[in-house]
C-alpha cells in the first residue's frame, strides 16, 4: 500500500500541466454540501423550518476538509442541526468536533457516485483517506447515523405532556435515538487545569453519555459537591446550569457518584441530592435532599417532578 502512494503523487503531477485531472482530484464546495443535504433530507431534517445548509473554509490546520453547518429557524433555542466536516478529496463527512465519521445507505451511495463522477478509482479512494479533522493519531473514528429530528422540532405534538405527570417519571417516556455510539459510565472532567475550555473538549470527543449526542461532564465545588456542564457534540456548544448538587449532609441513600443519574437514550436526567444554588445575599443556598427529575429540551434543564421526604430538611 505505501509503495502506491509515489504513483498517484507523480500521475497527478504529470496532469497537472494539462488541466486534464488534477483538478477533478478535488470535490467542489457545492458538491460537499450536496453531500451532506442528501445525507439529512433521507432522514427527514430538511423537513424543519428553515432548514438551510451553508459551507465554508475550517481553520488552516484542517485545510484538507470543507465545514459544512446545517441550521433550521428555532425561536426557542438552537437552530443548528449539525456541524460537519467533508474531507475534500474523499467526500467522506466527518462529524464535527467528534472523532466519527457518517455512513447510512443514501450517503454511501451519494459519495461512490461523486467518486465515479471525479473518475477517483476505489484504490485511489483507499490510499487518499485521512483521518478526521477530530481523531487523536491511532485513535479509532466512530461509525455515526443522524437519526430523525426529534416531533417537537417539527411541530408536531408528542406523545407524552411531562407539564402534567403526577407519577415518577420514567427514562423510557423521553426516550430518543442514539446515533453516535455511547461511552460507558459517568464522565469526569478536571476542572483545576489551565484551559478549563480546552479540557471540556477533550473529554466530550470520547461520545455522548446523555439524550442522543450530548454529553454530562461532572466536576467537583468542593467536597460533597458535584458541578456539571452538557455538551452538544453535533454543535461544540457547551451549556452551563445554574445549580450544584450538594450531599455530604444527605441522610444514607445519597452516595458519592450517584448524585446524577441519566441515559443515552433519554432526555431525563435525576438528581439525587441537595440542590445548591448561589444567592447574592445569603451565598451558596441548598436545598433540601431529594430527588429531582429534570428534562432536557435541548439548551436547558426544566424541573418536572420531585420525591423529598417528609423528614428532609434543608440544612442551617
């Protein structure tokens, strides 16, 4: 295979002179967002309001790809579908800022028959592969799927109304697909770094853990203090909440590692504990213990149900 790699280089500089194929080594911009239009249409995001696609040159040190972002009008929240990245020669799309690259069956069709188009052999296609613009060396990219939007993002009405649950919620009742493969167990970041920003992003590009493509990543406040930010891996955006949960002064039944419970496939997330909040008369303020169920829509956290008993009080 490496003893190939000379021949391409020196056909592609004979043709060089004649215009006759260096120039369709390289697919077009518009090609590159064709690409990722027929990959979101086949799942039905084209469907959302304002759907639109718009594709631009990434930073110099990912030269070799075209960013392509999808959006969609949203009055209440994030408008982005999506962030990708097209790898200029191959037409494979790469997530973005994930070490994963996408494949479904209308996509795979879609790039063999750009290659076909550009006259890229599939010897030529193996040999020009490059690793994603995300992917640490030796690192082993994920296989993703986009999956469908989810019926509140089209409008629709859904199923389950969690404004007027009096039972305990279930993970199953927000439950959502998958399409990015899910790491295992809790996630912990550091926050006593220097580049705190930096080490969010580290750790998000090993997967999602939380509602489909996002990410909890748990830090300390101080002992018996758990913090946390949600990170959308489709769109770089890092969410902040305004709470802590606190559970030194909990009773038995609040152990350490257990204070947030949540899944790959649900939108639910539960907080065991004491909620700590910051006021700016009276400082930190918790709560007292319990457990909180939150929902996820997307760029928030809403409080739906509670469980404290009769016996819990917030501390003096």
């Amino acid at each position: 295979m490496f003893r190939s790699l000379p021949a391409v280089v020196v056909i592609t500089a004979t043709f060089v002179g004649t215009g006759l194929i260096a120039a369709q080594r390289t697919i077009t911009a518009k090609e590159a967002s064709e690409l990722v239009d027929t990959m979101l249409r086949s799942d039905g995001w084209n469907k959302l309001p304002g759907f639109v696609i718009t594709v631009s040159d990434i930073r110099a040190e990912f030269a070799n790809f075209y960013e392509v972002s999808a959006r969609y009008d949203n009055p209440v929240g994030s408008g982005t579908v999506g962030n990708f990245a097209v790898e200029r020669t191959t037409g494979v799309v790469w997530s973005f800022p994930v070490c994963g690259f996408y494949s479904s069956t209308v996509l795979l069709k879609a790039q063999k028959a750009l290659r076909d188009r550009i006259g890229l052999t599939d010897s030529e296609y193996r040999n020009l592969q490059k690793p994603g613009p995300f992917c640490a060396p030796g690192q082993t990219p994920h296989v993703l799927e986009m999956g469908q939007p989810r019926l509140e993002a089209l409008g629709e009405p859904t199923k389950t109304n969690p404004s007027s649950r009096k039972t305990i919620p279930r993970f199953e009742d927000f439950s959502v697909p998958t399409p990015l493969p899910s790491r295992q167990g809790p996630t912990y970041v550091a926050n006593h770094v220097p580049d705190f920003q930096k080490e969010i992003f580290d750790v998000a590009r090993q997967g999602p853990d939380f509602a489909g493509h996002f990410v909890v990543e748990q830090f300390t406040c101080g002992s018996g203090c758990t913090s946390f930010v949600i990170v959308n891996l489709r769109t770089s955006e890092v969410f902040r909440n305004d709470f802590n949960v606190a559970y030194s002064f909990c009773a038995d039944g609040y152990e350490p590692g257990a204070e947030l419970v949540y899944r790959p496939d649900s939108r639910l997330l539960i907080v065991n504990g004491a909620i700590e909040t910051l006021s700016r008369t009276k400082g930190e303020v918790d709560g007292p213990c319990g457990h909180f169920y939150f929902l996820w829509d997307g760029r928030s956290l809403k409080q739906i149900h509670s469980v404290v008993p009769a016996a819990a009080k917030a501390p003096q």
